[in-house]
C-alpha cells in the first residue's frame, strides 16, 4: 500500500467516503483528467460532485488568483468591504443577473451549499411566519440538521441523531408513474383544510434532482409550481447549488421555463476554480434581516472572490451555455446509439452536462455498482445516484474535450457490456 494512502487510513475518520471508491492517492489534474500517484491518467466525469465545471485548474482563472496573491491583497475578511467583493458583485450583476432580468440581494454565506439551504430556510420562516416548508421526494439539500431535514435519503437521515422535523415532502414529477399528477396533489395538500398538513413558508425545488437520480423536471410543470406558490403566498427557492452555473445550458437551471424564484441557493462552482463559496440570492422585499443574524468566519473568502469573478467572466467570454448545449447533445446521441441498445432495461435521463444511465431495472443494485467499480479500473471516475444509486451519473467538466467525453463514454459501455455478458 502507498505510503501515503497507508497516512491517511491510519488517521482519518471512518467517515470518508469517496476514497473507498476510488482508493488511489490523486496527485495532480488538469481540465477533466486527473493523475494518481503511480502516473495513471482517470477521465472525470465526477467535477467535484459540481464544483469544478470550468475543469481542473483552469489557467485562465488561475491566472488572476496568483497575481491577487503575490501582491499581498487582503485573504480574509469575514464581511468587511473588500475590493474583491466589490468586484465580483460588480461582474455578477452586469453580465449574469442584469441581463437575465434578475434583481436580487446577494448574501454571502458560510462557505457550503448546505450554509445558504440553512440561511433560506432561516430568511422563509422569518419572512412568513410559518415553520413548515415542502420538499420533494429525492431531495438532496445538504447534510447539516435543517439542510438534511430536506433531504430525503435514509442514510443521510439516519446520521441525523434527531428528530428532522418541520418538513412535508411531496413526490417530484415523474417519479411515481405517469399517471400520478404530483401538483395536483400539491395543490390539493396545501389547500385541503382536512389535509393535514401545516401551510408551508416555501418549497424548496431542484429543478434537475442530481443526488436523486438524475430527475429533470419539464418547463410545464416548472411554470405549474411556480403559479402554485403565487397564488397560495408561498416562497419558492431554488437549488442550483449542483445544477447551477450552467451546467444544464442555462447559468441558472430554472431559466428554461422562463420562472423567477423568490430565493437561490448558489455554491460549489460558483467558486470558479473549486474554492469554497456560497450565495443566497434574496428578492429585495424580503431581505429582512437583522445584522449579523446569520453570519459565519469564512462568509468573505477573498480568492473565492477573484476565482469567482474571474469564471464568470470566463464562462460570458467562451460561451460556456452554448458550450454545453452541443456536448450535451453529444451525450445524448451516443447514449441512444451505444448504450441503450445493450439491454432494453436501460433507460436515460439528462440536460446540457448532467446524465443519468439508469440501470434499476436491472432488479440487481450490486451490478451497478460492480459496473461503477469496472469503470474505475479502465480510469473513469463515475458516481452513482438514484434509488439504491442505481443510476450512473455522468457529470463531467463543462469544459472536457470531446476526445475525454467520448473516452469516458466508451468506458461505461464497455463496462456495462462486461458486466452484463453481452
């Protein structure tokens, strides 16, 4: 065993995770390849769970993030005015929420996605006044007690060691058949005086489930949830912590339908070059909180501020929207002429850079995880999700070449058709 894999096991909690699918000790990366120690070379089809969709140290962000630093600027600041701050609002607002008709309050939040889930819930309940908010069924929000509270999956929930309360979950659309209208029973559960449920401060909505299993939700019924919070005084806020930062062709996941949350959570790649970073975006009227009543250490990272800045400059300047659309589609057409045809139980789910290739029908939840092990051992690194994670996520760098998706691509057939014996 490495000497330093030997390090890390003898010391670390017994909670890590991702390196017990994938045990090797990474050393270096690059766009959407990276190197383990031995020399071995891994497509990544992971991106940080989302955090790194302009690729592993993009040079052009990197750029601006060592000359911040070799001129001594200031790194931390918790909430003072900083030139950084002030840059990076400055470069939000012109060239992502102005010209997308957007006018929010921007919160910096402790430095997780979960941080800006806790300040939402937090900014809603104060708001209306009222304690329960609705989810959906195959949420994933976070993992800290009010984020997790929304987030469905009984192992998360397990860890909880409380109570999760003050939540009522709905089902997302499509997930329990086609003839199950899930906000038709919304509307009837939160207008039903024999319902039984509380009327809800918010409903809190990822419009593509990631950690879910890759469940993307139709613009119709997007514009339907967002007339239903409307005309029953509910805010609606939108999770594009994984979805957001043009991962499904738009910057944000919701402008395809076209519908305005009254709240945004924005993390992972909002930190442009992997830093931690986290945002609540708040419709002006109802920023109404008390100074410092919800603040944390690390809710001014400086470089977070300039990688920041800079990636979204990157993504306006290379087109990074369109960049997806046409490797998206890319996606899709070797899905329908590779993979589906290995078995007629595979199906597929997806938007822009964010697929599923779900394989539950399968009835065999260890075949999909010997499929994600066989992909790891040909050097593609895949995360499963879903139900009993049994739909492989494909989830790479919006900026992979086409060479390395295609690369990836053919190690999950390849993978699929060992495992399946076809």
């Amino acid at each position: 065993m490495s000497e330093l894999k030997t390090i890390i096991e003898e010391n670390e909690s017994q909670v890590r995770s991702y390196c017990r699918k994938y045990p090797v000790v990474f050393v270096g990366a690059k766009n959407a390849t990276i190197f383990d120690e031995d020399g071995n070379q891994y497509v990544d089809f992971l991106a940080g769970c989302g955090a790194l969709n302009y690729g592993h140290n993009n040079g052009e962000i990197k750029g601006d993030i060592i000359d911040y630093l070799l001129k001594d600027n200031i790194t931390h600041a918790m909430d003072m005015y900083t030139g950084a701050k002030a840059d990076f609002i400055k470069t939000f607002k012109e060239k992502i929420l102005d010209p997308k008709g957007l006018s929010y309050k921007i919160m910096f939040c402790g430095s997780t996605g979960t941080n800006a889930v806790e300040a939402a819930l937090k900014l809603a309940r104060k708001n209306k006044k009222r304690s329960n908010v609705i989810a959906f069924m195959g949420a994933f929000h976070g993992m800290t007690l009010g984020s997790l509270a929304l987030t469905t999956d009984r192992t998360s929930r397990d860890g909880a060691g409380v109570s999760l309360d003050n939540v009522s979950f709905v089902p997302f659309e499509n997930t329990m058949g086609d003839d199950f209208d899930s906000l038709k029973f919304l509307r009837q559960v939160i207008t039903d005086d024999h319902s039984g449920m509380e009327k809800p401060a918010a409903i809190f909505l990822e419009t593509v489930q990631a950690e879910g299993g890759i469940n993307v939700a139709s613009i119709e019924w997007l514009k339907e949830l967002e007339k239903i919070c409307h005309e029953n005084d509910i805010l609606l806020v939108a999770d594009e912590i994984q979805v957001g930062c043009s991962r499904t062709g738009t910057f944000f996941s919701f402008e395809r339908a076209g519908i305005k949350p009254d709240m945004v959570t924005l993390s992972k790649s909002i930190g442009g070059y992997g830093f931690p970073m986290s945002l609540l975006l708040i419709r002006e009227d109802l920023d109404i909180w008390k100074p410092a009543e919800h603040n944390g250490t690390f809710r001014g990272n400086q470089i977070a501020f300039v990688a920041a800045r800079r990636g979204i400059e990157f993504n306006v300047e290379h087109d990074v929207d369109g960049m997806v659309l046409k490797k998206g589609a890319l996606v899709k057409e070797y899905i329908e002429k590779e993979i589906l045809p290995i078995d007629p139980r595979i199906t597929y789910r997806g938007i822009g850079l964010i697929w599923g290739i779900d394989l539950s029908a399968l009835g065999d939840p260890e075949a999909v995880h010997r499929i994600a092990d066989k992909c790891f051992e040909k050097r593609l690194i895949i995360e499963r999700a879903g139900r009993k994670d049994t739909v492989l996520k494909i989830l790479p760098p919006l900026t992979i070449v086409d060479v390395d998706l295609f690369k990836g691509l053919d190690i999950i057939r390849d993978s699929i058709i060992e495992e399946l014996g076809k």
